[in-house]
C-alpha cells in the first residue's frame, strides 16, 4: 500500500475515487427510489456510442460521451413519459443501439490504438489532472442542485402525483434527474467503467435501505459506503494487477452481502 500511495497515478485513482463517489452517493439513492436503475443503464450503455462516434471524429471522448448521454436521456425521459407501457421495450433499444453505434465507429476508425476495455470496465491508469478538476466541479454542482432541490426530489420519490398535484415540474424534474444520471456516469466512466457504474450506483443505497429512515441520510452514508467501496476496490485492483471497474464492484457487493446479513442477524 505504501508502495501504491507514492505513485502519482495511483493518487489521481484515490482522488478520483472520493470524488466519483460523492457524485455517486448522492444520485445513487434518487435513482434508486424513483426506479430507475433500467432506465441508468440504458443511459450508461449507449453512452458507449458518443465514445466510439469521439474517436472516429477525432473529438474529446468526455465531450462525446457527454453529448450521447445526455441525447440518450433525453430520449430515456420522454419515452417513459409519453409511452409508459412501453417504456422497457424503448429503454432496451436505446441500450442496444448506442453499444451498437460505439462498436461499428471504433471499428470504422482507421487505426486507432486507444483501450476501449477501459471504457467499459474502468482503468485505474485513466485518470489526469485534468480530470480531478472535472469531477470537483461537477460534485459542487449536483451537490448544489441536490440542496435547491431537494424537497422536490423527496416529493417525486415517494409520490410523484402528489409532487404534480402541489405545482412541481415533474417531468422537468425527472428529465433533470436522468441528466445528472447521465453526466455522473461519463465521470464515472475512466475509472469504473461504462457497464459496471450501474452497479456501484445501485449497491450502496441498497445496502443502507434498512438502516436510514430519511433520503438524505441515505445520501450521506451512500457517499461514505462508496468511498469505501472504491478506495478499497483501487487497492485490490492495484495489489493483484485487475481491472479497477470489476474490483471496486466485487468489493461492494461483499459489503452489500454483509451489511444485508448483519441486518437479518440483528433482527434475529
């Protein structure tokens, strides 16, 4: 451990981490209690499009993949609006296509020699400086909007008719929702991977769903699971040379597992 603490990669990692995780923690629980880990994963996987149509055109690959999720939740929100019956059905399609077109313009781009492993299941060497400064801000912006917000989130959580009812915006809220969905799965993306974000966003508030009464407090110890989640993830993968994305994942679902048999001891 020591070791990996003096080597700057393995430090951006441990920053990004904490950082990843605050976003995390704090969308993880909303997602959660407005159902929408099937909707968080189409948004995940077609933002694999917006990486594959990046590299063809020679564009950042964070703005690509920004673009694509943001696309993809746009039309996640509005189908689960205007065609609720069959939004499953619509939500499956967006999923395939997006991985569809990221898979045909990686294979377009004429020799292009970046991982695409590490979008899809994270690489501890894949975040820069650069990147920390990113996820910093984006953390003060959902943490911002989560505060200015927050009564009215509570309200479309637990009873979106009645949120209706009471003059709140609810289709523009759940739009928002899925928007920071979206953007905390593109700074997730470089060190947990596309396909297993969905996971880590899930894990920690189901964990804590028995032990806290309030979705704030959900938010707060989600954040602190996470951290820990992540950071010891980091050091397996760095200790046995494994992909970040599916070590950080297999540790939180050990914490998931103990956390769900504590209870059920404690009940006993």
């Amino acid at each position: 451990m020591l070791e990996a603490l003096q080597m700057p990669f393995f430090q951006h990692a441990l920053a990004a981490g904490v950082l990843i995780a605050i976003a995390i923690g704090l969308i993880g629980p909303l997602t959660m209690a407005n159902k929408m880990t099937f909707m968080s994963g189409g948004i995940a996987h077609a933002t694999y499009g917006g990486v594959g149509a990046a590299l063809f055109f020679g564009l950042s690959i964070a703005v690509g993949a920004a673009i694509a999720a943001i696309v993809s939740a746009g039309m996640i929100s509005y189908i689960s609006y205007r065609y609720a019956h069959r939004a499953d059905t619509a939500i499956g399609i967006v999923w395939a296509v997006g991985m569809a077109i990221g898979v045909i313009f990686s294979d377009l781009t004429p020799g292009y020699n970046v991982d695409m492993m590490s979008f899809l299941f994270g690489s501890i060497l894949a975040v820069s400086g650069e990147d920390l400064w990113l996820m910093a801000f984006f953390d003060i912006a959902v943490a911002v909007l989560i505060w200015y917000f927050y009564y009215d989130f509570v309200a479309l959580s637990f009873d979106p008719v009645f949120a209706k009812l009471q003059g709140i915006n609810t289709a523009l809220l759940h739009m928002l929702l899925l928007v920071l969905v979206a953007l905390t799965v593109v700074i997730a993306m470089r060190l947990v991977g596309l396909i297993l974000v969905i996971a880590l966003l899930t894990m920690p508030s189901f964990s804590l769903e028995k032990y806290v009464r309030s979705l704030g407090g959900m938010m707060l110890f989600s954040v602190i699971l996470s951290i820990v989640y992540i950071l010891c993830g980091l050091f397996v993968a760095y200790t046995f040379d494994l992909s970040s994305g599916a070590s950080v994942i297999v540790v939180a679902a050990f914490g998931t597992i103990a956390l769900f048999l504590f209870k059920k001891v404690d009940k006993k």
